[in-house]
C-alpha cells in the first residue's frame, strides 16, 4: 500500500494527532536541553559518525572477530538472509515447552516477532540486541537487561550493522544515544552479558544497502528515534504507514532499500518528507536524511521509466517535455491548455481540475488563467 494511503485514516484522528504532537513536543525540548548543555556536541556527533562509518566499512572483519568472540565465551552465531529464515533459526533455537519472553527492539519488530515480557515465570527469551562489541562478543542493552540473566535458553537478534569494534567507541555511541534519544546525560541502566547466548545475525536486505555507495550512510543508524520526534510527516501519520519494519525518516530511506522501489510503499516512502532538514540536523551520527531520500526519489524515477507501460504521470511529463521543446509548440500549448482551463473557472478560481491533475487541486485551488499571456501581454507591449 502506498504511505498517502496507509496516512489517511491515522490523518483522520484528531485525539491521537494531539497526542503524537504533545509527546513529540515533550520528546525535543528534552532532547534539546540534553545535547545544548554539552558544549563538545558537535565533536561528539563528528566521532559518532567517523565511528559508524569506519564500522560499516570494514563490517567483514568486525563480524568475524565477532562471532569468534562468542565462540570463544561459549555462545553460538547463527547467520538469517532474511526475516522467514531468521523466524525459523529463532523458533528452533528455543526449547518447544517452554513460551519465550521476549525483550523487543527495531530488529525484532522487523521479523514480526512478538512475546510476554520476561518476568520470574521465564525459561526462555529473545532479546533484541542494543550493540554488539565485536572484541568481545558482549552484547549491550539499554535498560535494566531483563532477560539476560535467565538460566534457560537466551537468543539474541541482531542486523549485522548492530555491532561496535570496541568499548572506547561503544562510549561514543552510548553517550550520543542517551542525549539525542532519550534526552539524558546517560541512560540510567546498561546492561550486558558476554556469550553464552544463541545470536542470530539478521541480514534482511542489509548488504544490499551496503551495496548502495549513497544509500549505505542510512546503516550508520542507531536507533534514537530523534529523527522521528523532529518530523512534521511522522508526527501528524504515527508510525504505522510506514509498513514493518523501521518508522519515521529513517525508516523512509531504509525500507525503499531493503524492498526495493518498485513496490508501492518503497516507491512512495521517498516522497513521504517535505526534506525541511529537521533529521539532519538532529542525528546523533549525522546521517543525511534529505540527501538520502533526493537519491531514493530518483531511482524511483528511473524504475518508473524502465516499465514496458509508462504510467499517466511519465505520460503527462513527456507531452511537457515536448510542448517545451520548441518556443512555438509552448506558446500555443500555453495558449490552448488556458482557454481549456477557464472553462472551469467558478467564481473566480480553479476548485478542481480533472484527472490525474486533480492531485493538485486536492489540497489546494488555482486563480483563474488570465486571459492574455505574458509572452503575448509583452509583444503587444513592444
Ligand atoms: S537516523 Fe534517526 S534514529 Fe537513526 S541515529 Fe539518526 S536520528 Fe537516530
């Protein structure tokens, strides 16, 4: 479904539009105040950056120092191309008489996982993964870390890029998360454990985004959510147009990747931002949202031009493209479409034009052509 589609009933809730607005409101004046007291906030995003960056270029060798690490503390790493084989590594790895707790977090949300919290009850949970320290193979959560200290069988899931090379950049990272996403000094609780757990490293369209040498920066994610707080589009849509897996910006430049452009909510998602620039501006590893979403907008363009059958919209973009072509051909194209659009002047303005063309008037009218042109007012002129 496409994301203006999806949007129109979410739209049409003024009490949960209140809502959204009151928690994005609350959410960036804390953010706000948490990353203006620090006066090497810059710096920091500058070294956030620099560290997502290196990480996501040398993902090959982190990973196997990664999954040697688990070894070594005595743990498994189990490898998912995508959300089905994930779905069915994760439910073979957990006991069949036992229910599973489960810790949630962007990824498990992406493989549609679902479960009860963990509680004293638990033989078994799934934890969604904050970090991962490739040196050595401990994983990081933010938060009390329920679930990880459970004697039975403990999975964790992961996207391959949730991984940090070390502890002094895993600092970094923990101080930037904290003040952009949660608007805190620092988060309250850390939690880790170091092996001894099934990972189950999900791939899910992720090295294709790699494989993008613009669209790969959006990997550099780690998941405050700031970019949502600041976006006029998610603030007033919710997360739910956006489809499973990630919401707000960066879901918009991550999923037309990961699903590619040709399917309508990949397609549309690109256009689902009025690129004000508020994400860029907030991110913690200054992840060029806008940039991204002109580069996604024009695959999807190119995608469009690639059907056997071109759609009303290439069509009308084409005959424009002609018209425009040659001085003579736009005069009396200009002259025609005038006369043609007058006949649906009511009082004084254009309420709705036809056709595909009724997008415009959809959420906004026209004034009334004129009836001479300008091209026409200044030769008489002359
Ligand atoms: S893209 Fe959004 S969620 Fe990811 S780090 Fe940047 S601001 Fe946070």
């Amino acid at each position: 479904m496409r994301f203006s589609d999806a949007a129109r009933p979410e739209l049409a809730d003024p009490r949960e539009r209140r809502t959204r607005r009151q928690a994005a409101e609350d959410a960036r004046a804390r953010q706000a105040a948490a990353t203006g007291e620090l006066p090497d906030w810059e710096p920091l995003r500058e070294s956030g950056a620099a560290i997502r960056e290196r990480t996501l270029r040398e993902l090959g060798t982190h990973l196997e120092t990664l999954e040697t690490a688990v070894a070594e503390e005595g743990g498994r790493v189990h490898w998912a191309r995508d959300a089905n084989e994930a779905r069915r590594i994760i439910t073979g790895l957990l006991p069949a008489d036992a229910d599973a707790a489960l810790v949630r977090s962007d990824v498990t949300d992406e493989l549609g996982l679902e479960g009860a919290e963990p509680g004293p009850h638990t033989k078994a949970a799934v934890v969604g993964a904050g970090f991962l320290v490739a040196e050595t193979g401990t994983l990081v959560v933010t938060g009390r870390g329920e679930g990880l200290s459970i004697p039975g069988t403990l999975v964790v899931v992961a996207g391959i890029e949730d991984i940090v090379p070390d502890w002094t950049d895993l600092e970094v990272l923990l101080q930037l998360l904290a003040r952009a996403g949660a608007g805190l000094p620092l988060h309250p609780a850390v939690a880790t454990r170091t092996g001894e757990f099934e990972l189950v490293l999900v791939d899910n369209g992720r090295t294709k985004v790699l494989a993008d040498p613009v669209g790969r920066e959006a990997l550099r994610c780690v998941h405050c959510s700031a970019c949502s707080d600041v976006c006029p589009v998610f603030e007033r849509t919710g997360p739910r147009p956006y489809g499973p897996g990630r919401a707000g910006p960066i879901g918009a430049v991550l999923t037309p990747q990961v699903r590619g452009v040709e399917v309508s909510l990949g397609a549309s998602l690109p256009f689902a931002s009025t690129l004000c620039g508020a994400c860029a501006d907030v991110c913690p590893v200054k992840i060029d949202i806008p940039g991204l979403l002109v580069h996604l907008r024009g695959r999807v363009v190119d995608a469009r031009r690639r059907r056997p059958v071109p759609n009303p919209e290439l069509l009308l973009m084409r005959g424009l493209a002609w018209s425009m072509g040659d001085e003579r051909r736009y005069e009396q194209t200009v002259v025609r479409r005038a006369r043609w659009a007058r006949l649906l002047v009511r009082d004084g303005r254009i309420r709705r034009l036809p056709g595909l063309l009724g997008k415009w008037t959809d959420a906004r009218d026209l004034p009334a052509p004129p009836r001479r042109s300008f091209r026409a007012w200044w030769r008489r002129r002359g």
